[in-house]
C-alpha cells in the first residue's frame, strides 16, 4: 500500500512543512520520525483527514496498530469515504485479530467501489477466521475477476472450499494457483494435504518428488510458507521436515523485533522465584472443545495452587463449553488476548512477568509464533500441540520423552529436548467410559472383525491401506472402519478397496456422534490400526481408554513415534512393529489367534484406571519435576540443554516451594 496519499503539496496550509517533513521520512522508511512529524501535522491542523491518514500509515508501518486504529477512526470521523484511511484501519484491525471490525472496514471500502485485490484478500482472510467460508470465497471471487493471474488469490479460496467441506473445489482452486505459480511450495503442499482427504492419490509420488525438489532448493534460513504441518503426514525424510518448520519459523516471526532482554536486576529478581513459585505461561489457540484441551485439562487442575503460578494466555474463540469452563477455572489467571497484535500479546506476557512460556501450537491452524518471536519470556517451549521441531531460533526446549524424541535424533530439533520420564503425552482419567452398543446400531456386521482407522483421512497413505486390504483379503471376516470426515469420501475410499481386491461394501463408516457415544462405538472395534509417518496421538489414547489394542508402525520423526510412546505408557510397547509385513501379521493374528485379542483386550480394560497412560498425578509430579530443572538452568544462568528423562528422585533436591506473600 502507499505510504501516503499523493496530494500536491500545500506549501501554504497549517501543517504542511511538518507533513512533507513525514513524507521525507517515510521515503527513508524511518517510520518512528514520520510518525513523529505527521503527529505536528494533526496538532497544527487537527481537521485534515490527509495528516490522520498519514499519520495513521505510519503508525501501522512501525507496528503500533492501536495507534493505527486510533488514527485512521480520527480521519474517517472526518471524511468517512477516506479510502486509504480504510485500508489502514481494515489492515491494522487484521493485525489485532479484531475480525469482524476488520471485516466491516473493508466492506466499507468495497462498497466506495475500491477493489483492491491484496486488500480484498485481507477480508476474504478475516472471514475464514470468522467461520464464513462461503461470505469469502464471494469476496475472492470479486478480487480474482479484478486480478486473475494472482495465485495467492486462488489458494485462499481453497482455503474457504475447505472449510465449507468442499474438498475437490480446494484442490481444483489450488491448481490454479499451482499454474501461475509452479514452485509455489505452499499451494503444492497444500494440494497434496486436500487429496489426501479423499484418498485422490494419483498424483501422490509426483506431489512428494517435487515437494522434495522445493525443499531442497530452499536456502537454510530463508523465510517460506511451506504448510509444514500438511508433510509431518508424507514420507519425506525428516531433515526437509525440519527445513520446511524453519522457513516457516522465520516467516511467522519476521516482523517480529525482541523485546529489551531483561536487566541484570530483573534476572536477579526472577531467580528469586526458584524459591517460591515461577510464573508459568501457557499459550494456545485451542482453550476450547478441543484435543488439547482435553488432553491438558487434568494436568492444569492438578498444577492448580501448587509449584507454579499458571497464566493461561487464550488467542482462540470462547465456545462455552465444559471444558473451556474447567481450563478456566484450573487458571490463577486467563488472559484473552483476542484483539492483540502480536507486539501488544508479547508486551502484556513480559509486563505479567512470565517466567516460562509454552507454546502448545506451533506451526498448527490458529499459530502465534510471532508472539514468540518477539522473546517475551527468559524460557520459551514447545509443547504437546506441533508433534515435530518448530525449527524457531526463539524456542529454547520441546518437551517429549526417549522414545518419542531419543536424543540420539536430537540433530532432528533446533529446540534442546526435554524428556519425561514416561510418555510426553498427558491423559487422565476425564474421558468417559464406553456403554453397552450393539455393533448394528454403529452400522457394523455382528460376527466381523473389525479394523477400526479413525485417524484424519489425510494421514492414510497407499502403503498403510494397501496392508489393510491385505488383512481383509487374508482374514475374509474383516471390515475396514473409517471415520466419514468428508461427504467426498466414500466412493474414492471403495473404489481404492475394489481395486486392491476387496469387495468396497467391507469399508464401513462411522459418521460423527457424541463425545460420549464416540467411546461407546469405539469400544467396538477389535483393533485399531495406525497410520505412518503420522501416527494417532489422541486418537490412540482415546482406543486404549475404550479397550481396543493399537498397532503401530514407528519411524524416525516426532509424529511417527507418538502411538508407541503411549503404547509403552499403557504396558503394551510390543504392539509398536518393525515393518510393515510385522505389522500386516500382527493384525492376521489379532484376527485369527482366539487367545491373543481376548489377552489384549483384558489388560486394557481390566487395568485401565492403573495404566501409567492415565495416572494424571504422576505425570504432573514428572512435569513439574521438568520445568524445575528448565528453570533452575536459568537461575545458575547456564543455557538451555538437553534433559535427559529423570524420575523425580533423581533430581536434586527442590527448595520448598511457598506462595509469594
């Protein structure tokens, strides 16, 4: 956007030197002068919507948007058809996350019939965020009939499509943008990701190639959009997976400047709080109804009152639901930050004095990372959200344990990894106990043996639904269960079982139901069957908890290593395989061995309430026990270091912890 409007100078009019004096700077990119300048301009004429504009600009340029706002609001309340005042204030609107507002500021500017594709973009972009999917593909639309060779333009749209559940029109909409832009890395992995849900794997060997070709050609430290959550699910060795977080990193951080590091008084006075009680900080986009939250929340009411002080910093929505009440409640103190820019967020977490902050998102939908960028806290950490390295300079440690992140991979993390001693994956005993269910009323054959797949369809690559089928040929009692994510789904799923030789009636469907019921239905499978390169994670947990064994198939990546980190937490690590023909003839047997499934089965369901998977309270002693030695390094002013996996015993000796007065 322009930095001003091009008016004629007005050698003679209130003001004018100081705003051609803000013009100079501006043309220096000086933005702190020119803010300075245009603020003598408004002084000395106040009723000049121009100098508000300006000055408005400017203010948006140096990254303060509430002044952006403050002054853009002045210069419309002055000419309300302010086009770029418009501009300035829909834009600094987006930075705040203030949607609907942001929204309304383009709608005004639309209507002054200004189209501005990069403009309209933007509020095609704060409708997706506001879950009107279809309000932006009309938006895009308009822009693209404006613009039509912009593919940043066509991939949005995908985007809508997407999440309208309109999966082909996604993919239709991103080879477009593919065609304008052939080495666009985004729209590529993006692309793949789509198929991927409806099983449309034509293309999959040549989408991975050329996903590696980009990869590969990027320079280290470059700043890209690569969609790296999409390839944590394609086999691409990991070194790419950690280049594409890397690039990603970097661009989610680059308007980001550190904040002042703390002076030696202040690191004098945080490492006071070893002895009573560190600030933690918690940041997340899922503080709702949500796998996260249902996997933290007993760890967060455990927390509550005792060794750190717990800050939750929310930037998702408020779905009042149960569990959003119950992580509000496990709180000291919850912090909405909707409506914060980055810088503001970063500022508000460094003014409360946080001590360590997680991030439970990484580079997953509804990400942050500019807030951490900004280095607001002595200790930041990745936890729980990304299942791989976030490859950010400003993230000190990732916690996972030996086997999901052994440290002999440890070349694989830009963090240093923090282990627990058990599975990194905290559970509990919150989910609800299965009910009594007839196979007939979850759509299931009464005598089959039943293959439950329930991960995201993205995750399902040809080589685990070719073992599947194998099962199915070998054991003809067999169905293959899978979670209906997509109303484009089912045909392309048949079609790929018929032409593997199973009859496509044996791929069963399992529609969306209650969480309750969800447990109920699931308790009736025989065995679940993971995925590769991405495992089942709370999925996995969710088939233990209902009694169903889980087969896995383990690899080198994070995301890879999870279900047999969980397996192992639930005394059952030999269900995790070596290749894949172990891991087609462990379900064989599964099928056929009478006395093995029953032996399985019982152990889950017998022990359940024992399983160190769920012994909520041991793994808060462990996590407590982890985050002491994380901030014990930084009060003996020593640098983040790979913590090997320690029992609390282990460890030295804690100070007691009191509550400050």
């Amino acid at each position: 956007m322009n930095t001003a409007t091009l008016d004629p100078v007005r050698v003679d009019a209130p003001g004018a030197a100081h705003w051609n004096s803000g013009l100079e700077h501006a043309g220096r990119s000086d933005w702190l002068g020119a803010t300075q300048a245009f603020a003598r301009a408004v002084a000395a004429a106040p009723g000049d919507a121009l100098y508000w504009t300006n000055l408005a600009n400017a203010w948006r340029r140096l990254g303060e948007f509430g002044r952006a706002v403050e002054s853009a609001e002045h210069a419309l309340s002055i000419d309300p058809r302010q086009a770029v005042a418009l501009r300035v204030l829909g834009e600094s609107l987006a930075q705040q996350h203030r949607y609907a507002e942001a929204v309304s500021a383009f709608e005004r500017l639309e209507a002054q019939d200004e189209r501005h594709p990069d403009a309209m973009s933007q509020h095609a972009a704060m409708l997706i965020a506001l879950k009107r999917p279809l309000d932006a593909v009309g938006v895009l639309m308009r822009a693209a009939a404006e613009k039509p060779d912009m593919a940043v333009l066509h991939a949005m749209m995908a985007t809508a499509f997407r999440d309208a559940a309109l999966v082909d029109q996604a993919v239709e909409c991103l080879k477009t943008a593919l065609a304008l832009e052939p080495d666009n890395l985004q729209a590529l992995a993006t692309a793949c990701y789509e198929k991927r849900h409806v099983f449309a794997w034509d293309d999959l060997d040549a989408d991975v190639a050329a996903i590696e070709r980009l990869l590969q050609a990027t320079p280290a430290g470059v700043a890209r959009m690569a969609s790296a959550f999409s390839l944590l699910s394609l086999p691409l060795e990991p070194a790419l997976q950690l280049a594409a977080a890397r690039g990603e990193s970097v661009l989610n951080g680059a308007q980001a400047v550190e904040l002042p590091p703390l002076t030696a008084g202040e690191c004098a006075a945080r490492a006071e709080t070893a002895l009573r009680r560190p600030r933690l900080g918690l940041l997340s986009y899922d503080f709702h109804e949500h796998p996260v939250s249902q996997l933290i929340v007993e760890l967060l009411e455990r927390m509550h009152g005792g060794r750190f002080e717990l800050w939750l910093y929310s930037t998702g929505p408020d779905d009042g639901s149960a569990l959003r009440g119950r992580v509000v409640a496990a709180a000291d103190h919850f912090i909405d930050l909707r409506g914060s820019s980055d810088r503001e967020a970063a500022r508000r977490v460094r003014e409360d004095g946080i001590d360590l902050l997680i991030d439970l998102q990484g580079q997953t939908r509804g990400q942050r990372q500019g807030i951490l960028a900004h280095r607001p806290a002595p200790l930041q950490v990745a936890f729980l959200g990304y299942p791989g390295s976030t490859g950010a300079s400003y993230m000190d440690y990732l916690i996972g344990d030996p086997l999901v992140t052994p440290l002999e991979l440890a070349d694989l993390y830009t963090e240093k990894i923090a282990q627990m001693p058990g599975t990194f994956q905290p559970n509990g005993r919150w989910r609800p106990l299965p009910q009594p269910m007839s196979r007939a009323t979850a759509g299931l054959p009464e005598d089959a043996f039943v293959i439950c797949a329930f991960n995201h369809t993205y995750k399902i690559l040809p080589a685990a639904f070719d073992a599947w089928c194998a099962v199915m040929r070998e054991v003809p009692s067999a169905v293959l269960w899978l979670k209906e994510t997509n109303g484009q789904l089912r045909d392309r799923a048949r079609r790929q079982a018929e032409l593997r030789g199973v009859a496509p009636e044996r791929v069963v469907f399992a529609p969306n139901v209650s969480y309750a019921d969800h447990f109920s239905r699931l308790a009736l499978a025989d065995v679940f069957a993971d995925t590769w390169p991405y495992n089942a994670h709370t999925t996995a947990a969710d088939a233990l908890w209902a009694g169903v064994p889980v087969v896995t198939l383990p690899g080198e990546s994070f995301a890879s290593r999870v279900a047999m980190s969980i397996l192992a937490a639930a005394g059952l690590e030999g269900l995790a395989m070596r290749s894949v023909e172990e891991y087609t003839a462990a379900l064989v047997t599964m099928a056929k061995d009478s006395e093995v499934l029953p032996g399985l089965r019982s152990h889950l369901t017998l022990n359940r309430m024992a399983l160190p998977l769920f012994d909520a309270a041991a793994y808060t002693r462990h996590f407590e026990a982890l985050l002491q030695r994380m901030w014990r390094r930084w009060c003996d002013r020593l640098p983040p270091e790979h913590l090997a996996a320690q029992e609390p015993s282990e460890t030295h000796p804690q100070p007691e912890m009191r509550a400050s007065a």
